[in-house]
C-alpha cells in the first residue's frame, strides 16, 4: 500500500511540475507524397549537369519523403543548381510549370508554386517561383523550354552571383529576347550581375 502511495506521489510530482513549463518546440513535418519525385527534367544546354531550381529549397532522395519548414527559407528566384535533385514537377506543352514545395507558407506544407517571367525591361525578365501562375510555358519533353504569350522567348541567361553574394544557387536565371543582352541585370533577391557574368543557354525538357 505505501508503495502505491509512493508512486502515485511521484505522478502527482511529475505531473505539477511540467505545468507552467515552456512549451515544446513542435515544428511541423510535412510529408511531401503528391506528385511522386522524379529527377529534375530542366538541364542547362550550356552548363551540362546543372538544373532549374529555385533559391528556396533544395531537395535529395534523403530528405525528399519528411521536411521541417524550419529548413525551408523563402527565397523563390529561379536558379541553376549542380547536380540533378529529386523534385515533383508539373509541366505540359501549353500551361503553368508547377513545382512542388519550393517555398514556405505559415504553419502549414509547402504547396504547388509556379515558374513565372517578369519583365524587367525590354530587355529580359527575372524568374520566380510564385503561389500563383502568371505565365504559361511549353515544356514538352525532348525540347527546350519555351515562355509562351508575348514577348515569346526560349533563351535565358545563367548569370554567376557575385563572390560577396550570401545567395542560394550558383548561376541566376533570366529570360531575355534573343540577341538583346543587358549590361547589368538586377535579381529579385538583391544581386545585381554584370553581362559579363553570365551565359546563354536553352533548358532542356528531358524525356
């Protein structure tokens, strides 16, 4: 009999003593399932092993299944990035380019965001990654990415960050109309990249 009395002394104890503590730290986990991965279908003609992707997140097969939104940061400039990531695409030959989980929302998982063009100036537009759709692309397997609707245009620019840059991705992605290249190009995270810096490419769409 003390030794039940004891014991429920200790819950009594145990249970007192957690009320008024700091709360526990639960950060959300947010199981990515729909659409499956697959490797990144966006390569780089000019930078052979390098892929679309954005500032915002970086997916591996080991940590494609379960991600913390504490890891997620909400930078969504279109960048190149070396190595073929596993990612969950969503593209046709006339629609929006969806990728899923590029981007942080509050409390909750990450959802669809979509590859848009920004016009800049005559000259070229910057690429984001946006909640809503706003440009309509032809990805059609086995050919090169194309921005539809005017100003129609399927050459971009891999631009290197500068070496004081603290930002994601090696190379920054713009569109631009063929054979007009700006001296400088300003990034919608801060940057601002010299002509010099940078490299006309096509996306490839794999098969």
């Amino acid at each position: 009999m003390k030794a039940i009395s004891a014991l429920l002394s200790s819950l009594i104890l145990a249970s007192t003593s957690l009320v008024g503590a700091s709360p526990i730290d639960k950060r959300v986990i947010c199981p990515l399932y729909l659409p499956a991965p697959t490797g990144d279908p966006f390569e780089a003609t000019a930078l052979p092993g390098y892929y679309l992707d954005t500032a915002g997140i970086y997916a591996t097969s080991m940590d494609f299944a379960y991600r913390r939104l504490t890891e997620i940061f909400p930078g969504k400039v279109a960048v190149l990035v070396k190595g073929q990531p596993l990612e969950a695409w969503t593209y046709s030959s006339s629609g929006p380019l969806g990728l899923w989980g590029p981007a942080r929302t509050t409390a909750t998982c990450p959802g669809f965001f979509y590859l848009n063009a920004n016009q800049k100036t005559t000259l070229y537009a910057t690429l984001t990654f946006d909640a809503a759709a706003t440009t309509k692309w032809n990805a059609t397997p086995g050919s090169n990415l194309i921005k539809l609707v005017s100003p129609t245009s399927s050459t971009f620019l891999a631009c290197k960050r500068p070496a004081t840059s603290t930002k994601a991705g090696a190379y920054v992605l713009f569109l631009i109309t063929p054979g007009n290249v700006p001296i400088t190009l300003d990034t919608d995270d801060g940057d601002s990249i010299a002509a010099t810096s940078c490299v006309t490419t096509n996306i490839h769409v794999s098969d």
